[in-house]
C-alpha cells in the first residue's frame, strides 16, 4: 500500500474525521437504542454477562463502518475513479486498511457470538478448546461468522496486491458475500419468513455500505482536494439515490417480517421508527447534496463540513440499527410449530393448491423483487433516454423484456415460490420457466444493444455502466461461455448435474443455494437462447443449420431428463419431499415433474425452433436481395465469369 509519507500529518489525522464520525454518533446512538429498547438488559436465564451484552453491538458497529467503507470505496473505484489516480490508489488504500479493520471486528463478533452459548469461564482447557471448535465447525450460526471472518481475511490480503480494474471488480462482488453469511446468521437466520427476512437483511447491508462508504470516501478524497471531487460527487449521487431506494425498501420488508402493526408500540417498534424518521433525513441530505451541492463541489469548507454533517447522521442510523439487532422482536422469532413442514422450511405448509391459488398465493422475494425492479427501471429509462434525442427503439423489444421480468418476478414471488418448497412438481415447473421461458423473452429485448446506444461514453478515463458492459461481453470468459456449442452443453448438462448431485439438496435447504440456482438456470438458458436468436452483439455467429442441430439436441435432452424422472422408482431427495406431512404421494407428485420437464419444458424449444425458421429465412431473403443489387450494378459479373469457366472447361 502507498504511505502516508509526503503529506502533511494534520492531513492524515483529518482523514480521519469521516469515519471517526460515523463511529462517535454510531456509539452514542447504539447505547441509546440499548437503554431505551432493554437489549443489554440481563438475561434471566443463561446471561452472557455485561462484555458480551454491550460488546455485541459495539463490535457489529465497528464492522459495519468497517465493511462499509470496503464496499463503499471499492464501488466508487470502480464506477466514479479512474484506474491509477492518485484518488483511485488512495481509495483502495483507505479499502484495505478498513478490510483489516473488518477482520478484527467479524472475529470479535463471532468470537462474542459464540460467549453468548458458552457461559463458561476463559480458559485454555480442553473442555473450553472443544467447545471454541464444536461452535465454529458444527452450528451454522458459528460457520457462517467464522466463514464471514476468513472471507474479510481473503479481501485483506487482495487489496494489498491487486490494483488492476477487473481484480478491483472481481475483489467488489466477493466482498458481498460476507454480507450474505451475516443475514444468514443474524435475526433472518431464525425467521419464519426466512427467504423475506434473509434477502431484505442482505439487501439491506449491500446498499448500506455502498451508500455510507462512498460518502466516507468521499469526505477523504475532499481533505485530498482531489480535482476528480465534482465527478466522483455527482457520480455517487446516483449511486446514493438507488441505495436509498433499496434501503428503504429492505427496511420496510425487514421490519415488517420483525413487528407487524401491532409491533410499532413496542420499545423496538420504536426503534424501527426512529430508524425511519433518519432515513427520511438523510434522503433530504441526499436530495440537498444533488441540487445544491454538487454544483459547488470545488468550494472547500462548505463541502467537507456538510460530508461529515451527513456522515454523523448514518452513524446514528447504524447505530439506532445495532440496537435493533440486539433487541427482542415483538414478533418471535422461533418456529412456530414443530410440524416436519416447518422444521424442514422454516415456513408453515402453504393451503391446499386449487388453480385460484396461482394468482393470490405470494412470497416476496425482496432479492429479485429489486433486481427486477432495478432492471426495468434502467431499461426504460435507456429506451426514453433514445427517444428524446429522437433515435427510435422497437415496441416489442421493450414489451418482450419486461414480460420475461415480469415472469421472473411471479416465478420468485407468485405461486410457484409458495409451493416449490413442498411439491416437487411446482419446483420443476417453476425451473423450466427460469430455463426456458424467462430466457426465451429476455434475449429479444436486445439489452445489451440499448446499453451501447443509451449510456453516455466516458472519456475521462473511468469506468461507467458503458464500459463495464463492454468489458463483460468482451471478456475471455464470456467469450468461451457464449460460443454455442459450450452454451449448449451448459444448457443441457446442468439439468443432470443439478438434480443428481448435492446441488439440489444445497438448493432446497440453503437460501444463499436457491438463489444461485436461479441465477444459474436463468443465466444458462439465456446464453443458449442468445447463440440462437439474438441480436445482441456476440463474437460468435453459428449457421442455421447448426442452430436446429442444437435445438434437437436440447429438446432431445429434455424429453429423456423427462421421462427418466417420470418412470424413477426412487424419490429424490425423500427426506424432503417425502417428509412434509401435507398428504400428497411424493413420488407419485414426482412423476408429475417429469411431465412437465419433458411436456411443458418442450413448448419454449418448439417456438425456438419456429422463430429459428423465420430469422434463417430473413436472413437468405437478405442475402438474396444483396446478390441481385450487386448483379445490377455489374450486370451480373458473376454469372458471366461462371458461365466463361464452364465454356473453357467444355473446350478441353
């Protein structure tokens, strides 16, 4: 990492000032937030002691500025910085010194995690050693902190030697996933709600440190005088802006799944109030910094004080947040049965199926929800940003790819989402539309081609939405994963893979499974739908004739998948399936997702394979409409050279 030697030590200790304010009104404000909703009051039974009591939040606090000015920088590198500047070097370098920060306080919260279940004495006995390992190796709660320390470890180690664009990139995505492991192992952990409670929290964390850890970047890069200031500002307020959105969407849900209405007149119903009225505040500070500030970004004292202003607010925020983390629920947080359903799921059986159910029956998945949010949001916006500047874009473009969200939306959150746990039969109905349909409606909307003619170049040197676009499809990986042949072997092995290997079972009982199973299956049958229709750019153009060859061999994979699910005598996974106590035959309900793999599964290939026609005749009339303009404008050359080599080769 680059020293802090050649500039003035006032400066150095200023840097400070950002985080230190954070971490003073996230102190005073976590200590509030305890007192005033009890949760460091003593334990009546098994009581931890007053260290692990206060220290808890005061630990998660320290992280959570800790993982928040990690993410924060690493993402404002990566979208508002550019690559080698003395304001890019120095925000991966404040990202290292606070990914080390990170590791101390994940192991601190683990290590007070697992006090909290052993109430015995420090020592260095066996009995103490045994349980210290039997916490961090056996319960899930101590593998994921313990996991979530080691990860931060990892970041650590890479930001001290990686400083390339896509090593930043690649070290930004795996610095999330800590996150994921802490809403596994936090409140969400518990839930009965689990897939709401887990994916809000992680969302929550996610746009939480993106949204406080760019400010805390930005407050240094100020006592830096850094001249890339005004862009990196105007820059994060975009950044900013969706962040709030998404937080006060996670908020809400999470909140919800924890008090209900009846919660709100309770100590922690008012703390999420509290918690409320701050984020409505630091909204009005978001809205104030992009209409008046931004504007007179190169003014000095202005600019740092109101930084540091907002940055003590989201202290208190985090602060008011902790305490919430420490505080009992008015909503409980146990299983509310001991039925095999709700051991297995974490959720009650849903009501018996009837075909009304497909349109009253929800599951919210805030994960998606926002993804699919986010994706629509931006794709209309390109689309109107084309037609003010008078470019044109199809209709069914646009209509094709928000009905392939919309589809993948109800998928994660409609019906199938309540059923696909209990019923083998939903579950592969809801995968062949993650694999075939949703894919089959995405691809023509051309997303890639909008991005290209919307977003505005750079020419500064960094990197925006365009050149992070061009990047993915440019790179090596996408360029091997995209050839139609490996897409079309992914497409079809996985269905084998997936269902006869760990994968399912990791899928079916792991949150963090089920949602790489969707990203999976969406993402593999939307590069095989691409090498056969799309009209994105692609390195790769495959005849038509090999198209159909790949279309037979994919329905042709299909079908057998099909029907050696419908006539197996064994039940996958019968301790799932088999085990849920809802009256239905499992292996009979099996039988019927065979069908569906093999019938339904079978539609989209067939409109594939239609639509492969058409575009294969479109393009020979294309073809043939070139060769006759050419003919008419040399006579037909070609014709005439042909006919003069038959009549020499007649006259040997």
């Amino acid at each position: 990492m680059h020293s802090l030697r050649g500039y003035p030590g006032g400066v150095a200790r200023a840097r400070l000032i950002g985080p230190g304010a954070v971490v003073a009104a996230g102190l005073v404000a976590v200590i509030v937030a305890l007192e005033l909703g009890g949760g460091a009051a003593p334990l009546s039974v098994g009581d931890p002691g007053a260290v692990v009591r206060w220290g808890t939040p005061i630990a998660r606090l320290l992280q959570d500025v800790a993982t928040a000015t990690v993410i924060g920088g690493l993402v404002l590198a990566c979208f508002a910085l550019k690559p080698g500047s003395p304001a890019w070097d120095r925000t991966i370098d404040v990202a290292a010194a606070a990914a080390g920060v990170a590791t101390a306080a994940y192991a601190a919260v683990a290590f007070l995690a697992f006090r909290t279940v052993y109430d015995r004495p420090f020592s260095v006995d066996a009995q103490f050693t045994d349980g210290f390992l039997y916490f961090f190796t056996q319960l899930e709660r101590g593998q994921y902190l313990g996991a979530a320390a080691l990860a931060f470890a990892v970041v650590t180690t890479l930001l001290v030697v990686v400083r390339s664009p896509a090593g930043i990139a690649w070290i930004t995505v795996l610095s999330a996933a800590p996150l994921v492991l802490l809403a596994a192992a936090g409140h969400a952990g518990t839930a009965e709600n689990h897939t709401l409670a887990t994916s809000s929290l992680w969302l929550h964390l996610v746009f939480v440190s993106i949204w406080v850890g760019g400010l805390i970047h930005l407050a240094i890069l100020r006592l830096d005088r850094s001249p890339s200031l005004h862009d990196a500002m105007r820059r994060y307020s975009s950044l900013a802006l969706v962040s709030f959105a998404v937080v006060g969407f996670s908020g809400v849900a999470s909140a919800w799944v924890r008090t209900g209405w009846e919660g709100l007149a309770t100590p922690y119903g008012g703390l999420v109030i509290a918690k409320t009225v701050l984020l409505v505040v630091l909204g009005g500070f978001g809205a104030w910094q992009r209409t008046r500030l931004i504007p007179r970004a190169v003014e000095s004292g202005r600019v740092r004080w109101f930084l540091v202003a907002e940055l003590a607010f989201m202290g208190v925020a985090m602060g008011v947040a902790n305490g919430l983390a420490q505080t009992p629920t008015p909503v409980s947080e146990e299983l509310v049965d001991s039925s095999p359903a709700t051991i297995l799921t974490s959720s009650p059986l849903p009501p018996t199926f009837e075909l009304s159910r497909l349109v009253t029956e929800w599951s919210l998945d805030p994960l998606w929800t926002v993804v699919c949010g986010l994706l629509a949001f931006f794709y209309v916006a390109g689309v109107l940003r084309l037609r003010r500047r008078g470019d044109a874009w199809p209709a069914l473009r646009t209509i094709s790819w928000l009905s392939g969200l919309g589809l993948l939306w109800w998928v994660t959150s409609g019906a199938l989402a309540v059923y696909e746990h209990y019923l083998f039969s939903f579950h592969m109905a809801g995968h062949m539309l993650l694999g075939m349909a949703v894919p089959l409606l995405l691809v023509p909307g051309a997303p890639v081609t909008l991005g290209m003619r919307a977003i505005a170049k750079r020419t500064d040197g960094t990197r925006g939405g365009r050149e992070w676009l061009l990047a993915i499809v440019h790179s090596r990986w996408m360029h091997w994963v995209g050839h139609p042949l490996v897409a079309t072997g992914i497409f079809v092995t996985s269905l084998w893979i997936f269902y006869f290997s760990g994968l399912f079972r990791w899928a079916m009982e792991n949150h963090l499974g089920h949602v790489w199973m969707v990203v999976h299956f969406v993402g593999a049958g939307y590069l095989f739908v691409q090498a056969l229709i799309g009209t994105d750019p692609s390195p790769h153009r495959t005849p038509f004739p090999m198209r159909l060859v790949m279309l037979l061999a994919a329905m042709a994979a299909h079908a057998f998948f099909g029907i050696t699910i419908m006539t197996s005598e064994g039940l996958l996974l019968a301790d799932w399936f088999g085990a849920m106590g809802n009256g239905v035959d499992a292996l009979e309900d099996q039988q019927v997702g065979g069908g569906i793999a093999w019938s339904i599964g079978e539609f989209p290939t067939i409109v594939l394979a239609l639509i492969t026609c058409v575009l294969w005749a479109r393009t020979d009339r294309r073809e043939q409409r070139r060769v006759d303009r050419k003919a008419d404008r040399d006579g037909d050359a070609d014709l005439q050279d042909y006919n003069a080599m038959l009549e020499r080769m007649a006259g040997r």
